[in-house]
C-alpha cells in the first residue's frame, strides 16, 4: 500500500515522506532526512542521513545545463517508480 504524506502535519514512522519495508525480522525506513533499520526487538541498526542534492536541485540543475548527463537518474527511471505506486493503490482500490 502507498500514501502520500508529504503535505500533512503528521509523520509516520518518523518521516514526513518516504517508503518502508517490513519485513519478518525488522523494518527499513527511508525518508527525506536519510534511512534507517529498525529490528524486531526495536534495537536499531545501520542508518544514515541523506547527502547531496535533492532530485529537485538535482532537476533544476540539469534544466538549466540543458544537459542531460546532468540528471541523477534517467526521466523514465522516474516514470517506472511512480507507475508502480499507482498500479498497486488501482490493484488495491479494485480488488485484483
């Protein structure tokens, strides 16, 4: 299931936007201020911050070289993301 937060006042899991696996024997979390494990028995593990620039400087950066071996990912790299988040909440919604 997907869920969009970014424009509301409460966090989830500590991240106002981001994704998290569950998993049998603890949690991944990822957000905008970086990722962190999490076990079962709520003792953390490996974590960071985020460094370098956001998809969004990263994006103005390239408009403006007009160069795209300035992007940090390809445009249809983005595209397969987002239609996977859509897909599932259709699946979800429809029930198949």
């Amino acid at each position: 299931m997907y869920e969009m937060r970014l424009w509301t006042q409460y966090k989830h899991e500590g991240h106002d936007n981001g994704n998290i696996f569950y998993g049998d024997n603890g949690k991944v979390s990822i957000g905008r201020e970086g990722w962190q494990v999490t076990f079962k028995d709520s003792k953390t593990g490996p974590g960071g911050s985020r460094n370098g620039a956001s998809h969004i400087e990263n994006f103005i950066k390239a408009v403006r070289s007009r160069k795209v071996s300035d992007l940090s990912a390809g445009v249809e790299v983005g595209h397969h993301s987002a239609v996977l988040c859509h897909m599932a909440n259709i699946a979800m919604r429809v029930g198949r």
